[in-house]
C-alpha cells in the first residue's frame, strides 16, 4: 500500500481547515500525481461514515459534456432524447434536470422545444459562458439554474486563468453574484476538484457561497467535478482522490446541504460508476451522468448504470421505465450514428448473449441461470445464446427460442431434426477451420433450404 512520508502536509490539523491558504507556486499534489509515472493512491485510514440522503437522484449531462465530444446532435434528435429521458426518468422525475449549451441557434431551438413539452422532468437547465449578458438572456429564456464553471485546482487557477487562490476566489464570488442579480440559480461546477487543495481551497471557497446563500436565500449548488477520473472510493484513501473524503467533507465542513450536492465523474480509470454511487453514499443527492457514458475522454458516468445503482440501494425503480434505455440505445445506433461496443453493460449487443455450450444448455433449462436479471421485462431485451463450436444442440435450440423472427418455432426441443441439421452444419464450418461466430443471418439463411428440402 502507497505510503506518504513523515513530512508530507496533507493531514491538515483541524483549526487550519476551513482557512484560505495562498500559495506562491501551484500546488501540484506531486505526491499524488508525478505525471512522468502512473499517479498514487495514497491511505490515511481515516474513514468518514456513510450518510446517503434520504432522496437522491440523476442530472443528465448528455447534451452538455457528452455534446463536447462527439458531432453535434440536431435539435430533432435532442427531442426525441428529451422525450425518452422523461420517460425513463419516470414521474417522481429520479431523473431529475439535463443540461444545455446555449451558444448557437440550433442549441437554443432544442431547449426551447424541450422546455416547451411542459414536462416537470427533466428540468432544462443550461451552460455558459459566465457574463452578465448571458445571465439575462438565460432569465428571457425562462431557465431557472445555470452552470458556471468554478475550476478550484491550482492546475487551472496558476496555470490557466493565471490567477492567485484568493484573487480567483473573488472573481468567482462575483460571476454567481452576477448570476443571482440576474434572478437564475447559479451552479458552481468545481472543476478538477481531484487535484485541488481541499481544505485550503475548496472548503473555504464552499464556505463562501453558503454564507452567499444565507445572505440571498438563493440556492447555491455545488458540483464536485472529477475532471480527470482520479477519483476513488477505497475506505481510508486520502483527500483529495478520495470521493468520500470530498463529500463528507463539504457537507460536514462547508455545511452544503445533501439536496445542492452532485457528483460529476469521468471513466479514465474505470471508476466513473463505483465513483457515483460512492458519492451518492456518502452525502450527494445528485449524480451527473450522460447517455451511455458519452463524454470528454472516455466519458462520464453512464447515466444507465445509475438507473441501475439507483433500484440497486433504494430496492424499488421508483417510477423509472427502464425499457426507455433499450430504445435509446436502438435509437443512437440507427439514428444518431453511434456504435454502442457490443459488450457494454445493458445496452450493448451481446450485453446478454452468451456463447459457451455449457452455459447455453444451462439457460435453456432455468434463463435465471445465466441472466442477470429478467432482462426481457425490463429491457425488452430477452437473453439470447450466439452459435459458435460450442453452442451445442442445447445452443442451438435456445437460440431459435429466442430469436423473434423464428416465432414459429417457438418450443423447439434440442433434438428436433431441424437442430441436428444445423448443429451438422455448424460443426462442419468450424472442421474446416472457422474461427468466427456464425451470425443469425446465416443460420436463418439455412433454415430456409431446410425448409425447401423437407416441403
Ligand atoms: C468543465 C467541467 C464543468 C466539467 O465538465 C468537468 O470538470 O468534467
């Protein structure tokens, strides 16, 4: 396990934490981050309690961060998204606000359409730039809550806004003063909150705008962004890498409330979902997700996989259609161009098919046994068996009971003639040295001159 030395700073001692430290040079958390090496998880052992908010849910971030890195979407299929994003959602609205660039005509028509469907759910919230202008225009739209980005580690404040810790303190404070003048409620994102001094920035920069809401009676959210996917949720992980030290801590310390606390995660290490759940564990009602995980890099959190933590930790889909997530994914691949990798979890091709013979006899005599769930209620995506050399009788025969363009032969047994000839068939391709799968186009090609030849 990763050590600190001695010398090492980071246990802070309690009556310097809530104080703004100015440095002279960027802090860079070398300790944590070398750049020349793979960065550290470092361990404290301090263990901070799970407190996860009696409510919680899901902001969607598909039109915003998941926008950033792939062609635009046109307005039509941002409504037809929209739609199916207040249907999974459902009524209690677990999908609670989606986010939107409104920098172009075509971003501005989107939004407008959606927030003219007169759906609660999800609220249209938007993104931009943070100038008093934009504040006004965002209040004509009718758009309630705007995101303003905050970047909070010395690696933007030194390096990018070439600012010191308080002076961007200052500038901050006066863009969400801005943003509360114009009558919109700010949400502050603080970006690569990961890298960032937590006690001698972020908390007293939190600290600052929970006094600024009790002065206004104007909600202010906080978004803890991990920008870069350094996030962890291992106990006893040290600050700032630790999800749980982050929330705790700006509950606990800067007094935000669970209700104006969210999460936003990457995937650079595969961590962008255990990280989510963490941080809904641990005091933030919110989680910020995007559609299959499409964002900056390799993404954000799959907004799907929440849906599943969700019902997973409350023990109920409160509402939520989750089968909305099968006809997006169908959605994206034929409309939006997007090829969803075929192992991804609940939405990719294969995501429920398997391929071994063993495996395939055993989900032909119980489907409990190989399937994660009842994926065919709540998908609309039965589980299915792809042919290979090992598919064996018992593969087969599952496959054509599954397969809905062969509704005829539903019930067929593993022995039946019309099995054994396609098991010969198969077996043949591979003697003579196949070493793909066989599709279903094939198999059903066969199927047809088995057909012509027994008439
Ligand atoms: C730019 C910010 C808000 C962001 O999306 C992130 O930090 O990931």
């Amino acid at each position: 396990m990763f050590e600190l030395d001695k010398k090492s700073n980071l246990l802070e001692l309690p009556e310097h934490r809530y104080q703004l430290k100015e440095v002279d040079e960027a802090r860079m958390f070398r300790e944590f981050y070398p750049y020349e090496e793979i960065p550290k998880i470092a361990f404290n052992n301090v263990h901070v309690p799970v407190n996860m908010p009696s409510e919680i849910w899901i902001t969607d971030t598909t039109f915003r961060d998941g926008q950033q890195s792939r062609a635009p979407y046109t307005a039509d299929q941002i409504v037809k998204i929209y739609k199916l994003l207040n249907r999974l959602g459902g009524p209690k609205g677990i999908i609670r606000q989606t986010e939107f660039f409104l920098y172009s005509e075509q971003d501005r028509r989107a939004a407008l359409e959606c927030m003219n469907l007169g759906y609660d759910f999800p609220e249209v919230t938007s993104w931009i730039r943070a100038s008093k202008k934009d504040f006004q225009f965002v209040k004509e739209m009718g758009i309630k809550e705007t995101g303003i980005l905050v970047s909070c580690s010395d690696y933007h404040i030194f390096h990018k806004l070439h600012m010191k810790r308080g002076e961007a303190i200052e500038h901050y404070l006066g863009v969400v003063k801005d943003c509360i003048e114009a009558g919109v409620k700010p949400r502050c994102h603080f970006e690569d909150i990961t890298r960032a001094d937590i006690f001698h920035f972020v908390i007293p920069f939190a600290r600052e705008l929970m006094k600024l809401m009790g002065e206004t009676g104007v909600p202010i959210k906080i978004r803890a962004c991990d920008t870069m996917g350094y996030g962890v949720s291992y106990p006893g992980a040290m600050i700032p890498r630790s999800v749980h030290g982050i929330i705790y801590n700006l509950h606990k310390d800067a007094d935000v409330p669970h209700a104006l606390l969210e999460w936003h995660g990457h995937n650079d290490f595969y961590r962008a979902v255990a990280n989510s759940t963490t941080a809904w564990l641990y005091g933030a009602s919110a989680v910020n997700c995007s559609l299959f995980g499409i964002g900056e890099r390799t993404g954000n959190t799959p907004l799907e996989a929440m849906v599943f933590e969700y019902a997973q930790l409350k023990g109920t889909l409160d509402g939520m259609d989750p089968t909305a997530i099968t006809e997006l994914a169908e959605y994206y691949e034929r409309e939006v161009g997007e090829v969803i990798p075929p192992r991804t979890p609940f939405v990719g091709k294969n995501f429920n098919v398997t391929r071994a013979g063993i495996h395939a006899d055993g989900l032909l005599k119980n489907e409990e046994i190989y399937n994660i769930f009842d994926t065919g209620k709540i998908l609309n995506r039965p589980p299915r068996v792809a042919i290979s050399n090992t598919s064996g009788l018992a593969g087969i025969a599952h496959w054509m009971n599954s397969n809905p363009a062969l509704y005829a032969y539903k019930g067929i047994d593993k022995n039946n003639p019309l099995c054994i000839y396609l098991k010969d068939w198969v077996d043949e391709q591979y003697a003579q040295g196949r070493v793909t799968v066989i599709t279903d186009e094939e198999l059903e090609e066969l199927i047809h001159v088995y057909e012509k030849i027994t008439d």
